[in-house]
C-alpha cells in the first residue's frame, strides 16, 4: 500500500504532535502548514517539514494541497470551513479537530456529492470519546442512559481555578458558552452550558462535571429515538465551575469572549504535566437485565524520540491520525460525511495511533527502538 502524503494545516502544539507521530510512521509523509513564522519555527527545530501558507488564502493554499491524500485542520474553528472548501478542491480527505457545532456543519455541506471523504471531530472529545461511546451502547439490546465525561486536567494544581490551559483557548470558551446537545425523553435538544453539575471520584480524587457543548459530535442524531438520555459534561476539579460562571454569567464575559480570552491567557500558565480522563456510562437492558457499564480510561504524559509530550497532545493527535489510518486501509468510507460512531474501537485501538490510548499507561517510543 502506497504511502499517504498529508498537509496538517496549523503547526501548533497539536499540529507538531500530529506531524511527529505521522512522521515516525512508515505509511505517511507528513507536512505541516501554517501562516506563523513562530510555530514554523518550532516545528522546524523539531525535524518536520514545514511550509508557510495563510489558511484564510483559499488560492494559496489549494495551490499547496494539491497533490495530498488527506489534509488535516489542527487550526482554530473559525478557519474550518475555508480549509475544508481547499482540501475539495484540491481532491483530498479531509479530517479536523473541531467541536464548534456550526464548523461541523459547514463541513457536512461540502461532503454532499463530493468524491472524497469529510470527518470532521476526529479529536479527543468530540472524536474518541464517541467512538468508545458508541462502542459501549452498542453492547447493550436496549440502551437507556450513556453519560460521556471527559476531562483535561493539570496535574498539579495550585490556582484557584484548579486548572492550567492545555488546549485552544477559543475552543475552551465556546464549550463554556454555546448551547449543548442532549437527548431527553428519547429527543434532541438544547442544554444550557454549565448546568447539571455532579460529582465523581476515580481513584480517590473528587472531580465535577457539567454540561460543555460539542463534546457529542453526531452521537445525538445517531441515538435519537434509541436512548433516553444522552449527555456530554466536562470534567473539572471542585469549583471550577462556579468561577467560570461568575466570571460569564454573572460579570457578562459570555459576551465579551475576547476578553475572557485575554483573561485565561494571562493568568492561567500552560502545562505539559496533565491527565486525561475519559469516564463513559451506559444503562440498559441485556437479555431482560437492567444493567450497567462503564468504560473509562485515564492518560498521562508521553515520551515520544526523547520529549515529553502532554497527555492532551497525544490523546488528540492519536485520534485524528488513527481515523484517517482506518481510511487509509479502507475500513471507512472514502466518500461523503464519515462519522466517529462509524469507526469500530477495536479497529481504532488497533491502529499505531489509537494504541497510544493503550490502559492509559505511560508509552515510551524512542526512535531507536
């Protein structure tokens, strides 16, 4: 089988993470894109091949695509449907990270007659955690609740938020604002962000969850009319929430996202010391039974050629690469909407990407093993 060339456009920290698990691969040829001299820069230092070229150029960029198998968006959400209008154009697979509802939607537009495929929230969450989501419903003859929990959390931490910033941070803030999908009484519908707090312990640690948007993906179109209830919630250390509700509810930066943005970036340090955990219940009925199950794992740092990498870089990149390995090998569709639920977990995990989920051990993959 011939090796796959792939544009990740946007060389960020996940779109470094994606190049480098690409590149230790025998079955890709990876390039990262990006319009920022300082994220080439860095990409460079780590041996990726890299080009500069604006996401927002549609000519210019298509003009780079050409001739790729696959291009995959680790940009912010609002660049999304641009780069998914490039990679048709350029007759490309097509694979992203975003959980902005509306981006999806673009996406799923441009899939309609074309010849390629479109997966859009290929990630952590929306991405893995609907693939093991489905994975778990579908064990069961008559499902009546799934529960989704997901959580990127620091190691260690000291503010009183209890949290350092590992991921988008316009991403992080559309999960606290927009509107959440649901399933109640067997319906789709609209939940407000934040709401339905509970509690979990795993391990000895208390956590908290709520409602976040995105997180579902497709699995509310799929589980309509076939669960009850469906729910996506956010896990945080104890109160978290209550603090980011003060801050958009009560103070108004919920329309001010610009500068709840500048606030996170300002006060809340980064960290490449996180954990990642994934929290999945299922009820409902086996040969008559009403029962339970649950599914969770929990991922820590990676070292990967020497460097430590964080938890949520791997967890994300692992997702989106081992999509498109199943595509590559001809186990998805390779024309129109591909969804996550599509993607069987065994097949997954079996891939060199999804393996990095392993039991939520540390991995060690240096270039000379």
């Amino acid at each position: 089988m011939a090796q796959w060339r792939v544009a990740i456009v946007g060389a960020g920290k996940i779109g470094q993470m994606i190049a480098t698990l690409l590149r230790r691969s025998p079955n890709y040829v990876p390039l990262l894109i990006d319009a920022d001299e300082g994220n080439l820069k860095r990409a460079k230092a780590l041996g990726l091949d890299t080009r500069r070229a604006d996401a927002s150029d549609i000519p210019a960029l298509t003009r780079v695509l050409r001739g790729h198998d696959a291009v995959l968006s680790a940009a912010p959400f609002f660049l999304t449907p641009a780069i998914a209008e490039t990679a048709k154009t350029a007759g490309a697979h097509y694979f992203d990270l975003t959980e902005d509802v509306a981006a999806t939607r673009a996406v799923r537009e441009l899939a309609e007659g074309a010849a390629t495929a479109f997966m859009p929230q290929c990630g952590l969450a929306p991405g893995y955690v609907g693939i093991a989501g489905a994975d778990l419903a579908r064990g069961f003859d008559k499902l009546d609740t799934l529960s989704l929990r997901v959580g990127a959390l620091p190691l260690y931490p000291t503010n009183a938020l209890k949290y350092n910033l590992t991921w988008s941070t316009d991403g992080l803030i559309n999960e606290y604002c927009n509107p959440c999908e649901v399933i109640e009484g067997g319906q789709r519908m609209m939940a407000a962000p934040l709401e339905n707090l509970e509690t979990i312990t795993h391990d000895g640690v208390d956590y908290e969850c709520f409602n976040t948007s995105g997180g579902l993906g497709t699995l509310s179109e799929t589980l309509e009319g076939h669960a009850r209830r469906v729910s996506y919630r956010t896990i945080r250390y104890p109160g978290h929430r209550d603090i980011v509700k003060l801050l958009l509810k009560d103070l108004g930066l919920e329309n001010r996202r610009d500068l709840m943005r500048d606030i996170f970036e300002t006060a809340l340090p980064r960290t490449d010391q996180d954990v990642v955990l994934v929290f999945i219940t299922a009820t409902g009925w086996i040969d008559g039974e009403l029962r339970e199950r649950t599914f969770l794992t929990k991922s820590r740092p990676v070292e990967i050629d020497g460097r430590l990498w964080s938890a949520i870089q791997v967890t994300t990149a692992a997702g989106i690469c081992g999509a498109m390995d199943l595509m590559r090998q001809g186990q998805l569709p390779r024309k129109g909407f591909v969804r996550q639920e599509e993607v069987a977990l065994a097949d997954f995990l079996a891939t060199e990407f999804g393996a990095l989920y392993g039991a939520g051990k540390v991995a060690r993959l240096d270039a000379a093993a």
